[in-house]
C-alpha cells in the first residue's frame, strides 16, 4: 500500500520533471539551477505541514537537499493560498502603469475554500 507521503512525492516529482522537460526545451540557455518554486497551501495547515511539504520537495528532487538551507529557502518558498492570491491582486492590479486601483484603495482577497 502507497503512503500518501510517497504518493505526495512521486507526484510532485512527475510534476517537476515534466514542468522541467518543457521550460527547457523552450528556453535553452536556461540553468535549472536558478528556477525559484511557490507551492501554496490551504490557510488550515500549520508549520509543520509546511515543513513536511518542504521536504517532500526535497524527496521529489524539487530542490537539492545538498543544497544550503538559505540556497533551499531562497529557491522554494510555501505560502498559505490567501496570502498567494493577495500578492497576486497586488502585482497584478498595483503594480503595473496600467493598473485598476488607485494608492489609498483597497481590496479583499476571499477564500472560500472547503475549510473556511
């Protein structure tokens, strides 16, 4: 029987692997190396959850475990999905010359995910 662990990492592992294969087939003079990683979480999970999907990520060859800490920190951050969508809204809609709100306005970022 397949731990949800191992099922966990071999998917994450599939995921890279292909996501790999088609980054650099597209971009050639690209180094592996310096690919940066966001995986989200629901906003439910606690740290330690958050530290298990690091090193899942690690088990999946995502990011080297070889690696410095502050190298694997710098190259895979975890966000809760919340705080993901609202940096989302804030360089999509702030940060551009041709952005929708203005400085003083404000905007909700609502999940309504399963858990909340």
């Amino acid at each position: 029987m397949v731990s949800y662990r191992t099922a966990a990492i071999d998917y994450l592992r599939a995921i890279h692997t292909y996501t790999m294969e088609q980054f650099l087939q597209n971009n050639p003079t690209a180094n592996a190396a310096q690919v940066r990683y966001v995986l989200t979480i629901p906003a439910t999970w606690v740290n330690k959850d958050s530290e298990n999907l690091r090193q899942i990520a690690i088990e999946a060859n995502v990011i080297s475990g070889s690696e410095s800490e502050a190298v694997r920190k710098a190259r895979l951050t975890v966000l809760s999905e919340a705080h993901a969508a609202s940096l989302f809204c804030e360089r999509e809609y702030c940060d551009t010359s041709a952005t929708q709100l203005f400085k003083g306005q404000r905007y909700a970022v609502i999940d309504l995910g399963g858990a909340t």
